[in-house]
C-alpha cells in the first residue's frame, strides 16, 4: 500500500466517489420511476404481467458489457449511456418486488379500503403501498447492490465511479488504487444497504417486534 | 339547493333500503340475485341467511356499491344509489367484515378513524371520537396505540365495529361480523352487539349463514335460496310460527319448536304461583299442604324467600313429623330461572329438574312463580 499516493489522490479518489454514488442512485431512481407504473399496469391488466416480467429478465441477462457496446452508437461514451445500462438492469428486481408487494396485501384489507371509502388513488398510496413497502425495499436493496457493483463496469466507457481506480490500478499496474476502488466500493455497498435497512424500520413502525 | 342542503339530506333522510326488482348477473352468465323485490326498513335489524352461493352477500354488497346491480333499482331513503358517487356512499354506509379487514399499517386509533379522517374532520375531533368509539365497543384504552396484530380476534372484531360506527352512519353492513371468532366470544359479541343495536337504532343489515344467528339477532329475516331468490322475508317468530315453504321448513331445521320457545320470556306467561313452603316449616305441616293440592312435591324457600330445594312426597313420608325442612336433605335445582330468561332455557331446567316443577326468581333473586311442562306445550299450540 502506497498510502502517499492516497493522499496526494484525495480529490480524485473523492469525485470516483460521488460519481459512484450519483449513478448508483439515478439508475435506482430512474429504474423505479419506469419499473412503478409498469408493475401498476400489469395488477391492473395481469395479463401484461409475464411478458413484462420475460421482457425485464430478458434485458437482465444481456452481459453487461454487450449492453454498453450495443447503446454506443446511440449515446456514445457519456454518462446518458452507462445510466440507460445500469437503470435498464433495475428493471427486473423492481418490478418483480413492487409486483409482488403488492400483490401481498391482503384481499379483506383492500376490500375494507375500498368498502369504507376510499378513492383508488388513496387506497394506492395510503393503504397499500405502505403495507407493501418491506417488499418493495427489500428489492431496492438488491438492486442498488447489483448497481454499486456494476457501475465499475461503465469505467470501460469512460465513467465508472470507483471503477476508474481500477483502470488506473491496471494501466499503472500498480495495486494501491486496486484496493482503494475495491474497499470503497464494497463500504458503499454495505453502507448503502444499511441505510436502507433503517429506512425501512423507520417507516414501518407496526413491522417491529413482528418477526424479530 | 345548495351542496350543504343535499348533504343534510343524505346524512337525516331515512335510511330504509329497497330493493325494486334489482338482479345482478355476471358476465359469464352467473346469475348471484334474481329480481330482488325487498325492503329493509329503517333502524332495524335484518339478517339475509342462507346456504352459500344464494346470493345474500352480493345483496348486501350492492347496497354500498361494493357491486353494481344489473338491472332494477336500489333505493336508499329517497335516493337511488346509482346517482350517488361510490366513494361518497361508502363513507357514510358503516362496514363490518368477516375478518376483521383492519389495516396491518395503522394503529387501533388510527384504524377506528379512517372515515372521520377521509371526511377529513381535524385532529381534535377525531381523537374524541375514538375515544368515545373504544368504550362504546368495550376496548380497553390502552389498546389505542397498538397495532392489528397485538390484538386478539375478538378484539380486532370490535375495533372493526368501532371503525364501521365511526362517523355515525344511518347505515351499518355486516359480512358475517361474528363468524371468524370462537364461540364463547361470539356469543358475548352478539349479546354486546343487541345492547349496542338498542342504544344506537341504526338501520342494519346483516350477512349469515347461521340461522342461529339470524333468528336471535333480527328484528327480521330474509331467507334466500339458491339461485339469489328470498323464500321468506318475515319476523322470527312468524318464520317459525308460519315457514312459507318446504325450503324454509328444511332451513330452519327440526328443532323449530325449540326456535319458538327461545324468541319468548319467562316475564310473558302468567306463572303459576306453586306450592311453597318455609324453610322453618315442620314436616307434617308440608305433607298436609301437599294432600290439600294433590301435588307430587314442595318448593322449599329460604328466609330470603329464595327457592332453596325440592322436597318430594317420598321423602316427607320417611321424616319425621316434627323435623323442620331444612333438615332434611332438599334436591337443589341445577338451574336458576330468572324472569328475564327464555322458555328454551326453563325447558332445559325442567329437563334436569329434581321435581315437575322449576322455581322462577326475579333478578333480586326472590321467588315469584313456578313453570311446568305444561305450560310450556301450551305456548307451542
């Protein structure tokens, strides 16, 4: 370990960083954003809900590299091109998690929103989504994972967040930034995941002392 | 007329509810009610029962709109509910549940004021109701703050109650309000849900599929038969008294006679007054009263004029005649009767009655007559 290179490489180290944490979050924030209203039609029209489904996990399985080679000609190496890829991997774990938390809330408490007064919307924001938020988060969590970790992969396309460590690391073949990539990036992951964790408790008082 | 004129209105106007040859059909040909003529009156209580798939809760469903009737029209008071925004019928139509349909997410304080807060009354008020709804439904106010499921099924059944009454309504519906819970809670929520109904005088229409049920809860009684048609729409006692057909007969069961005697008191007969005696009282003094009336045996009443025991005329034979009664070794009743008591209950004392005759008292416990089997065959002619 170079530690003098870590110093001299703070502002460098620190822009990785937050662009690693500013594509993590967008592609979450994009992916929700597309995932929510597709996972509304498809309870809405259950038949929408296997082909959306294929069609997410479809694009899941697309090795993520090819996908970036393949949106290139289109977006070229900007940032537009590594968000549509990773937002595009969100797609799958959203909307199947949003579906199924949905889905889970219980029939006699739908009809009671319904039966008591409750305008669609309202049972939709107020009733629902709350009681299927455990779901819903627990999906956030996966995905926002999976992106922390695929985001070094958009480093080959000239973005990247801590990924462009590894790049130096390798060109330079020099290990202090190979370490310094790999153990900010997996504190991230952690990090981000326990923050999620505590949202989630914090939002669903009743959920305590449930199951532990 | 203004918008508040209207509002008034719908929340004064009568709340009978009629049903003018309303069927509902489904699109694949299902038919669930079939020219439904029916009209529930106002503050009363009235069951719909009947074996499943007869079409009683899609009945009861079409009056909040929780389905759209196929054709025919469904009156509440004056209005036809199809001119009436769904949402807004809803929040002034109080609904209980089978399971109690409480939502997991909110507290029981919450829960209880869900409509008050759709109909967006402050904070101040709301918090009032619910404390006024947890004692009319017998909650314990600690129980505000928890969530659903820290409470038991019984419980929760009367927060749902409580949620149903929260904003008044004229109206209140029942799916099978008592049907999830066991049965020594649901017998206590039925006999708390009558003293409720006489207090609050709503206009109540209950799902059942016990007839039980029906029959002790409903001022009246709508049996429907398969194919969502009603066989009989009458009063207890006329169903029993008068079944309309060999369906309702068959439904009520062979132990009608038994219905019958369960929907009359104690306190409506005029009982025989008996042959008493005092504890202090000598045996020869008792036998002679048992010669004089012919009678196979003696209510012995203690210095509260309380019935202590039975003393037959085999065992006063064998006494001494100067012995007093209470020393001798009186038979004790099993059962009390009160005034109040129904005349399945005197049969039922009477059936492990020591003698022929069971001793009735008065809720301070004072004898006032005695019933016998006769009387009791009387009242089923």
């Amino acid at each position: 370990m170079n530690w003098r290179w870590i110093a001299s490489n703070l502002d460098t180290i620190r822009d990785a960083l937050i662009q690693h944490v500013q594509l993590t979050g967008l592609a979450l924030l994009f992916g929700f954003l597309i995932a929510f209203p597709l996972a509304l039609l498809a309870i809405r029209w259950p038949r929408l809900y296997t082909p959306s489904l294929a069609l997410t996990g479809v694009l899941f399985t697309v090795p993520s590299l090819a996908l970036f080679i393949l949106l290139m000609p289109f977006t070229g190496l900007s940032m537009a091109t590594s968000l549509i890829g990773l937002t595009i991997y969100t797609l799958l774990i959203l909307f199947r998690n949003i579906v199924q938390g949905l889905r889970g809330v219980a029939p006699d408490v739908r009809e009671a929103a319904r039966a008591l007064g409750y305008s669609r919307a309202r049972q939709l924001f107020g009733v629902e989504l709350p009681i299927a938020l455990p779901v819903i988060v627990a999906g956030i969590r996966i995905a926002a994972v999976t992106i922390i970790g695929m985001v070094t992969v958009t480093a080959l396309i000239g973005q990247g967040g801590l990924g462009r460590l590894f790049i130096t690391g390798f060109t330079l073949d020099f290990t202090t930034p190979l370490v310094v990539g790999f153990v900010l990036s997996v504190a991230l992951a952690v990090a981000v995941d326990l923050l999620l964790v505590a949202l989630l408790y914090w939002l669903t008082p009743w959920q305590r002392g449930v199951r532990g | 007329m203004t918008r508040r004129d209207a509002t008034k209105e719908e929340e004064q106007g009568s709340s009978a509810i009629v049903f003018e040859g309303v069927s509902k059909r489904y699109p694949d040909g299902t038919v669930a009610v079939e020219h439904l003529d029916l009209t529930l009156p106002a503050g009363e209580l009235t069951v719909l029962v009947g074996p499943s798939g007869c079409g009683k809760t899609t009945t009861l469903r079409m009056i909040n709109r929780l389905e759209n009737p196929s054709e025919g029209r469904l009156m509440i008071g004056e209005q036809d509910v199809m001119r009436i925004d769904a949402t807004r019928l809803r929040r002034r139509i109080g609904y209980v549940m089978q399971h109690s349909g409480l939502f997991p997410h909110h507290t029981i304080a919450d829960n209880i004021a869900t409509v008050p807060r759709l109909l967006g009354w402050n904070k101040k008020r709301r918090r009032e109701r619910v404390d006024e709804l947890i004692e009319l439904v017998g909650l314990e106010p600690s129980l505000a703050s928890r969530y659903p499921h820290q409470l038991s099924g019984g419980q929760q059944q009367r927060v749902g109650l409580a949620r149903a009454l929260a904003a008044d309504p004229p109206i209140l519906l029942m799916d099978e309000p008592f049907a999830a819970v066991d049965p020594i809670v649901r017998h206590r929520l039925q006999q708390e849900f009558l003293d409720l109904q006489r207090r609050v005088q709503k206009t109540i229409v209950m799902v059942t599929h016990d007839i039980d049920e029906a029959m002790k809860l409903g001022d009246r009684v709508a049996i429907f038969e398969p194919g969502g048609a009603v066989a009989q729409f009458d009063t207890p006692s006329r169903l029993l008294a008068a079944p309309a057909s060999d369906f309702v007969i068959d439904f009520i069961g062979a132990d009608r006679e038994l219905r019958r005697l369960a929907l009359k008191r104690l306190d409506s007969l005029t009982l025989d007054s008996g042959l008493t005696a005092p504890f202090d009282e000598v045996v020869s003094r008792a036998r002679s009263y048992l010669q004089q009336a012919g009678s196979g045996g003696i209510v012995v009443l203690d210095s509260d004029h309380a019935p202590l025991g039975w003393l037959g005329w085999e065992q006063l034979k064998r006494a001494g005649d100067a012995t007093r009664l209470d020393a001798l070794d009186l038979q004790p009743w099993r059962h009390r009767l009160y005034l109040h008591d129904n005349l399945r209950t005197a049969l039922n004392a009477l059936i492990s009655a020591p003698g022929e005759v069971v001793p009735v008292v008065n809720d301070e416990g004072h004898y006032v007559g005695v019933i016998d089997r006769l009387q009791l065959t009387r009242q089923l002619v």
